[in-house]
C-alpha cells in the first residue's frame, strides 16, 4: 500500500510503529531510504560467505522480515535457525505472515532487542534498528551481540548517519531530500515526518559507531556500503 501517512493536517505525534505504519512499511522505506534494496542485496552475499553450519541468524528489528528473508534465500550452511525479533506486535504479526511459509526453522519473537539472548550466532543483523535504541543502551546492545557471536561471525549495521562537518550535511540532508521529492513526496509529509522521527531516531556519526564496534571488542570493522547519509558496517569477530 502507497505510503501517504503524513499527507494530512493533523498534530505530529512522535513516529510509532503500529498498524498504520505496519500497512505502508515497505513502500515507506523504499521511497524513503536510499540503496535500501542494496543494503538487503549485500546482507544476502555476506550469509554466504559468513554464515556458518548449526548456528542461529538473527534479524533484530526485522519489521515486515526483508532481512530475514535475505537471509534465508542466500544461506549455503547447513541446520541453521532464523530469529527475527521486533516489540512491535504489529510488526511481528506481519512478519509471521510474510515468512511462515516460506522458512523453516523460523523463530518471530516480539520482545525488546536489549533483552533477548544472543548465543551460538554466526550472522546478526541491526538493519536501521540501532537508530531507535536510546543511545545509552547501544554499547551495551553491541556488547551482548560481540559475546553472543562464535569466531568468525558477523554483525551487520546499517543506520542513517549524520556528519559532524556541517557543510557535508547540509548537503547530504539536501541530496536525501531530493531523494524522497523525487520519489513522490510532497513538502508537507517530508517535513512532518522529520518531526515525528524528531525524538525517537537519534543519529549519530561514522566515527562514532565504529569507535563503539571497537570498543566492544571487534578488531575489524569497514563501512563497506553508503548512499548518501545512510552506511552499513561489517564486524567480523
Ligand atoms: C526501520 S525499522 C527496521 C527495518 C528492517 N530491519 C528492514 O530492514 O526492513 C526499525 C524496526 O525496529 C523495531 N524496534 C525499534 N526499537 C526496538 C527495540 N527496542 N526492540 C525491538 N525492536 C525494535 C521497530 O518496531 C521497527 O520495526
């Protein structure tokens, strides 16, 4: 369903992601976050190469399940387990209905990130999830997820980031939002949609997330993929 949410005259309340939302999701980040179908595409090719057998995949995050989808299509390992976890109902409910039937071995779990545990992992992937974690909690998120990897496992992060040179976001912010104008986005819901996001999606800058993935304990992290203001890193333990 088109993603026409904002196109109203009504108050801004903050973003949350409930049933309305649920409906036009994949539209709404399609039209909305550049190289989005890359992000997944490239998740896709890092399974086969990282993945590993008798291990567990985890999508946390995992909205309407694209991820976990991608994950499960591209896997070459053997008795794998897909746990794909969001604490919206909404969210979790769709996911079961887009996924069901088409992985086996399939856990969808609706339950906040920061209490779930994290074992015997060889792939884990925050794709634009980190963003909605209070910022104080992140390192400790990113800790659990370094502890709960086996040797050789990835994590993946993909985010919207911002840039502390204020020229470069100024002009990325510009270049975003042609990106939206160019997808059919009208001033109005641009405008109100960056307000309702106001409060509950922090950014932070390239340098910060890779300090924190150091910090936690992974020697070797790369940003191996940008379009405009959104990245996604590679951590291998
Ligand atoms: C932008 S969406 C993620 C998109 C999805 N990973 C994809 O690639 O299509 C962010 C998701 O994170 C979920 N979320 C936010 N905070 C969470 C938390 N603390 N625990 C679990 N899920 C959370 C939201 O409900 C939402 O479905």
């Amino acid at each position: 369903m088109r993603d026409d949410l904002f196109n109203n005259d009504s108050d801004i309340a903050d973003f949350r992601f409930d049933d309305t939302v649920v409906a036009v999701f994949d539209d709404m980040v399609r039209r909305s976050v550049p190289g989005y179908e890359a992000m997944i595409q490239m998740v896709g090719l890092l399974v086969r190469t990282y993945g590993q057998d008798n291990t567990n995949f985890y999508d946390l995050g995992t909205s309407t399940g694209a991820i976990t989808l991608a994950l499960a299509l591209n896997n070459k390992s053997k008795n794998n387990k897909f746990i794909a976890v969001d604490n919206s109902q909404e969210m979790v409910k769709q996911c079961k209905e887009n996924l069901i039937s088409k992985i086996d071995n399939l856990a969808v779990i609706c339950s906040d990130i920061n209490d779930i545990n994290i074992e015997n992992a060889s792939i884990v992937v925050l794709n634009l999830t980190l963003q909605f974690i209070e910022v104080e909690k992140r390192s400790a998120l990113i800790n659990r997820i370094y502890q709960g990897l086996n040797q050789g496992g990835i994590l993946i992060v993909s985010e919207k980031i911002h840039f502390d040179n204020q020229q470069k976001q100024n002009s990325l912010t510009k270049l975003h939002m042609d990106f939206k104008r160019a997808n059919g986005y009208s001033e109005l819901e641009i405008s109100k949609k960056r307000q309702s996001l106001e409060n509950i999606m922090i950014t932070e800058s390239k340098d910060v997330h890779l300090e924190r993935l150091k910090a936690s304990g992974f020697k070797d992290s790369n940003c191996y993929f940008q379009c405009l203001n959104f990245v996604s890193f590679l951590s291998v333990k």
